[in-house]
C-alpha cells in the first residue's frame, strides 16, 4: 500500500523534479541522477515524507539537498555531451533568453543557483529557503543579491 502511494506521488511530481533539477545542474544527465538520489532518498524517508505538511516542500529539500552534495563531489566536474530534451522547452518559448539565462545560471556557484532557484522559479519565501538550504535568512538574502549580480551584468540588465 505505501508502495503504490510512493509510485503514485513520484510519477505524478516527476515532471517538477526533473525541470527543477536540470535548472540547478544545467544539463540533463546530471539532472537526472540528481533526480534518482533524491526520488530514493525518498523511498527510504517515505512515511516522513507523507507525514509532513507539505510533502511538495519536503521533495524540493531532498531535491536541492542531493544536488548540493553531488557538486561536492570531484566526480561531478565531469561533463558528458548535451542533447536536446523535453526539458528545455518547458517554461520560455524565447530560446534565445531561455538558453542566456540558463548560461549565467551555469557560472553562479551551487548554493548560489539553488536559492535562485528557489526564490524564483518557485516562489518560495526567504524563510521557507533558508529551511530547505539549512541556512540563515540574512545568508539566502545575500546569495540572492549576489547571485543575481552575476547574471544581471551578463544579461546586461539595469536595476
């Protein structure tokens, strides 16, 4: 019975964690062992999982958290070759701003990506992030400052 509601919640959330993971590592294979860790970290944390309030919120720290380990590793600065997926028409039809934003993303350091991430492609509030990246507040405001100091001026925006 849990089994079938573990299968139920992952095929219906896959969708989201695949998007999200390729926007923090910036090509699909990465995205998708991210995915893998985190959608078996949740399988051994299942009855957790559904007992939290927003199980959505607590897939997203096991999410964040996974890729956040796996940039550790020395192993993750191996790059394998592109190609095109389905992830990458999902939000912009303008591919040319698509693929500029997803480049700046690309040079902004793990944490720094992640709370971006967070912040704007899901809304979340500073607090909810600095619980998802175990943090501060003052340090999510921060990251958000400089990370989007990078992108602005690659971007060539104006505040």
């Amino acid at each position: 019975m849990a089994d079938d509601e573990y299968t139920e919640y992952v095929t219906a959330a896959l969708p989201w964690l695949r998007r999200t993971a390729y926007l923090l590592c910036g090509d699909v294979h990465s995205a998708d062992d991210v995915v893998q860790v985190a959608i078996t970290r949740l399988y051994t944390n299942w009855r957790r999982a559904k007992a939290a309030d927003n199980i959505d919120a607590y897939v997203r720290t096991i999410l964040v958290r996974t890729f956040l380990n796996e940039r550790r590793r020395p192993w993750s600065r191996v790059r394998l070759l592109d190609r095109v997926d389905e992830l990458r028409a999902a939000a912009n039809p303008d591919v040319e701003t698509r693929e500029e934003v997803r480049v700046a993303l690309m040079r902004l350091a793990p944490g720094q990506r992640a709370v971006l991430v967070l912040r704007f492609l899901f809304d979340l509030p500073v607090a909810e992030v600095a619980c998802a990246l175990k943090c501060s507040e003052s340090t999510v405001k921060s990251q958000t400052s400089a990370g989007l100091a990078i992108p602005r001026a690659q971007l060539g925006v104006t505040q």
